[in-house]
C-alpha cells in the first residue's frame, strides 16, 4: 500500500512539474497595435440569460474595434424569458454604436443544443473567423484585437484563450475560482508541452475552413457537451502546430461563478461526463493521474483512523499535493491578478480531494441537467 501511495504520488508530481514548465514556456503575447484585418463572427448560444446579458452586451458595446469588422450571432435556444427582447431593444437602440447583430432560432438536429447552435450559427456566419462565447460572459475590451493580433503574427487556424472568475465572494465561489485556475495552469501547461488537451467554449475562435474541413461535431454531437475540448481534439488531430494558445491579458474572458454547492456539482459532473468520449489519451492520463491522486488521499483519511497507514505517510502524501499545486495555481493566479484569492488555498486543497472523488462517482452513475434539461452520459 506504501510503494502504491508514493507511486501514485510521485507520478502526480512530475505531471504537475512538467505544467510548471510548460506554463513558462508559452510566452506572454503583447499588442502592438496593429491595424485591423480579421474580420470575425461572434458566436453567442443563449438559453434564458436574461440576468446576465446586460452585462454581456455592455461589453459588446465597450469593445475597441471596428464595427464593421465583426458581427455577433445569437443563437435562442428556446429561451422562454426576456432574452430575445433585450437583446433586440439593444440593437434597435439608435444611441448604441452600430454592430451588427443577428438573433436566429436554433434547430435541434441532436442531443447537443449547444452544437447544433454553433453549426447553425456557422452555416449563417458572413466572416471566415468564428468566435464563440457564452451568454454568462463579459468581454475585454480588446479582445478581437488581440485575436486579430495573434492571427496576423502567428498564422493559427485553432485559438486557445484564457478565462477566468470574478466578483467571487466567499469559500465556495472562491474554491471554484481557484479550481478554474489551476485548470487554466493546466491548459496553459499543456500546450507549453506541446500536449493540448483542455480548452473552454467561452473563450475560442477558429477558421469556419478548418470546421468544416473537420465536418464539425460530427462523431460527437451526441453527447450534451463537449463543444470545445471535442473539436480541440479534431484539430489537433488535423494539424497540431496550427493550434495555438493565446496567453493575453487583454483576451481574457470573465464570468461567474456558481452560488450553490448543488449547482457546481452539477456543472462539474457535466464536465466529468464527457471524459469517456475523449480521444486525447494525454487528457485521459492526467485525468486518471488527477483522479488516482485525490482518491488516494481520500482513502487514506479513512485509513489512518484505522491503524492501516501511518498518519504521518498521510501528511507526507498531503503536503507533496499542496505544494506542487499551489505553484501551479499561483502562476495562473499571477497571470490573471488574481494572487488576492490564494488565502482559500488551504481549505480548498482539504476539501477538493472529497469534492472531486464525489463528482466522478456522480458522473459514472448519474445524468445531469443542464439549461433545465436532463441528460444521460
């Protein structure tokens, strides 16, 4: 049991260590402000989000970039608030800055609403780039440009950007802030390893050439979710050096997080429930190291009480965990300045072990409901 633990242990840490050095290795893009050339078509799925579009949609109108290089595309997907009418007041609003703006129907085709959106979406997009984002939202103000920046200089077909929580108040918003943070320290990792394995719907463009050359969600639009880390996979597959991060302050996408344990549950055992699908064997070893890691602490805490593991292997074990982590989640929390929210480090580095084996536990023998819609895996 020993030589397992350390084994496991051990295998997490060069894992984690190999993140480290791969978050340094992609480099900090900076603007140089160059004149605009890409022209984009900003994918926006909603489904009753009528607390949050305004703020959405302020960020809209606050973006620094030409009006008539970008369109925005939502998509209703059968939205019974008031969503559709703010966002057509606003774009009837004469004193707001002229964008184009689009509000179609979605047409279900499969068990993923959201891929059928973003196909629809696609098939009615004027512009070669497509940008996608999500309702719950908030843009940067520079955001197109450093995309039209990053394309200009490095060529990609496939763009990887960060986002992050904020506003976040109390442990439990706190301790999803600094899990989406060491996921971002992973996705960043990742790809400064040259193993991308992990992307985010909010915060993703590529060619409308390259979606369909890769015949879009085709082979996985069966599956509720998936919108992201599916096609990531596709392209790399298709050309892996043409699929870029894009580590930009100026790119990063912010929105909420969840106000109840029951909703994060949900939504993380969405994210779970996907995995099994997965071609990317990479994602499939960390998420089995991930996993091994923090069962092992889990079963150890039950051990110890027994007389079966020596309390003091436990806290051995316990402190590799929390450290290597903490590095990897303080520079993704210095990336994002967000160094502020490391004081709910330690609480959430007792409580994640036990949240993360009774997510995956959740996700193998239950569905989940997502946009008030029930799903199985």
């Amino acid at each position: 049991m020993i030589v397992i633990s350390f084994g496991i242990t051990l295998i997490y840490f060069l894992l984690i260590a190999r993140f480290l050095l791969g978050f340094d290795r992609i480099k900090t893009f900076e603007l140089r402000q160059l004149k605009p050339k890409t022209r984009f078509s900003v994918i926006i799925p909603f489904r009753n989000e009528e607390k949050m579009l305004p703020a959405l949609l302020e960020s809209i109108r606050m973006l620094n970039y030409p009006k008539d290089y970008f369109e925005i595309i939502f998509v209703d997907d059968d939205s019974d608030d008031t969503s559709v009418d703010l966002i057509n007041s606003l774009s009837a609003n004469t004193s707001y800055p002229p964008t184009n703006f689009k509000v179609i129907k979605n047409k279900r085709t499969s068990n993923s609403p959201k891929k059928d959106a973003i196909t629809l979406a696609i098939s009615q997009a004027k512009y070669d780039w497509i940008v996608t984002t999500d309702a719950d939202s908030v843009l940067p103000i520079y955001w197109l440009n450093s995309l039209d920046e990053f394309i200009q200089k490095q060529r990609p077909d496939f763009i990887v950007a960060p986002i992050t929580y904020v506003n976040t108040q109390g442990f439990l918003q706190n301790f999803q802030l600094l899990d989406v943070l060491s996921l971002q320290g992973a996705t960043i990792g990742g790809f400064g390893v040259n193993k991308p394995f992990l992307c985010n719907g909010a915060n993703l463009a590529y060619t409308k050439e390259l979606f369909k050359t890769l015949n879009g969600f085709e082979g996985n639009s069966e599956i509720a979710s998936g919108d992201d880390v599916f096609l990531l996979e596709k392209a790399i597959q298709h050309d892996k050096m043409k699929v870029q991060y894009l580590k930009c302050e100026h790119t990063v996408v912010s929105t909420l997080a969840l106000n109840s344990w029951s909703n994060l549950i949900g939504q993380r055992v969405r994210w779970a429930a996907k995995s099994s699908a997965s071609k990317n064997l990479f994602g499939k070893f960390v998420g089995l190291v991930v996993f091994s890691q923090n069962a092992l602490l889990v079963c150890c805490v039950l051990l110890v009480p027994i007389g079966i593991m020596a309390p003091q292997y436990l806290l051995f074990i316990f402190l590799i965990k929390f450290s290597i982590d903490f590095l990897l989640i303080y520079k993704a929390a210095n990336f994002f300045d967000q160094k502020n929210h490391l004081k709910h480090y330690f609480l959430s580095s007792l409580c994640y072990p036990f949240f993360s084996v009774y997510v995956a536990f959740i996700a193998v023998f239950k569905g989940f409901t997502w946009k008030d819609r029930s799903y199985r895996k």
